[in-house]
C-alpha cells in the first residue's frame, strides 16, 4: 500500500492542510472523500486487507463525529472555541435553527419554511415567496429549499429518481470497465455529485 500510494496520498494531505488553513471544511470533506473513495476503488489483491482496515477506521471516525456532534453537543462545545466555530454555528443549527431564529438560524428556518409551504404539487415554477428577501443565498446554498417550494414533493422525488439514475450508470459503468483509469474517474465524479447531492 504504502509503495503504490505512498507520494498520492502525501500530495492529497498537503492539498487538504491547504484547505484546512482557508477554514473551509465543506470543500475539505468534499475533496477527502473523493481522494479516499478514488484510493478504495483500485483493488489490488496485496492492498486489500489495508483497505478493509480503512474502511473500518473510516466507519469508525464516522460514528464518533455523529456521536460528538449529532447526538451530543461535546464536539460542538469543543469546537466552538477554536478558529473553527462557524462549524459549531452550522451543527446547532441543523438541530435546531429556531434557537437562533433572527441571527445564525435565520436562513436554515426560512428554508424550512418554505419546504413545509410546498405541499405536494408545489406553489408553482416562480412562485417561491422565500426567494424574494428571506433566503439570500436562495440561488446557491438554499436553491433545494426553493426548488422544493416551488415543485413539492412531486418535484423532490423526480429529483431524486434523476439524480438515482445518474449515481446508478455511473457505479455501473465503473464496475464494469476494466480500464482503472477510467474506473477511478468515473467513481471519484459519482462520489463528487453525491457528496454535493
């Protein structure tokens, strides 16, 4: 493992502390996932017990980052006293924008609300009344909440079976190359759409 990744993954932990000291931990998690999707995919028989070894220990870090900040407030009290505490902002507001609901909160509870004024067939192409003033990142990190008030839930689920379809023919022509190239491509585009999805 170490011969056949040892400079690649030296490389992608570089360009990760580059991110890591712009603080910006989404383009951070984005980036990580795909690097360690992409390592995942190449299965060579004298790696495969490290990346079943990786596999467990991502899992694992999994479980303590939900059990340190979505279950318990631990993580978020620690990190909110470091340089990192918008992080800390954004976990109490996915419990819970409504604590915060005219400072920090304000855009997730106005995406909320505009999911719950969607019902099932929408408001109408247009109609979305959060778009004009509550949401002020409507046409970027809260186009989701605007596209479900204006499609409803006939809308989200096309947008599901779409993005469904798209996930499916990408893992599908992945597994089925046997080009590595190609099958590292097509799984690190899969893992980039469902990571943003």
């Amino acid at each position: 493992f170490k011969s056949l990744y040892g400079k690649t993954i030296a490389w992608i932990f570089v360009f990760l502390l580059e991110i890591l000291f712009q603080k910006d931990i989404g383009t951070l998690t984005i980036v990580f996932m795909i690097s360690f999707v992409c390592l995942l995919t190449v299965d060579f028989p004298s790696i495969r017990k490290t990346t079943r070894n990786l596999k467990r220990l991502f899992f694992a870090g999994v479980m303590i980052i939900l059990i340190f900040f979505c279950f318990t407030d631990i993580g978020t009290n620690i990190i909110a006293q470091t340089p990192f505490s918008h992080i800390a902002t954004r976990f109490r507001n996915m419990k819970n924008p409504y604590d915060d609901v005219y400072q920090e909160g304000y855009q997730p509870a106005n995406a909320l609300y505009g999911i719950a004024n969607s019902e099932i067939i929408g408001q109408g192409i247009g109609n979305s009344m959060r778009k004009y003033g509550y949401l002020t990142q409507a046409d970027n990190d809260y186009i989701f909440a605007v596209m479900i008030e204006e499609t409803g839930i006939f809308g989200l689920f096309i947008l599901v079976i779409l993005y469904g379809i798209l996930f499916f023919k990408l893992f599908y022509y992945a597994f089925k190359t046997n080009n590595l190239a190609y099958k590292v491509i097509l799984t690190g585009n899969a893992t980039y759409l469902f990571m943003h999805f």
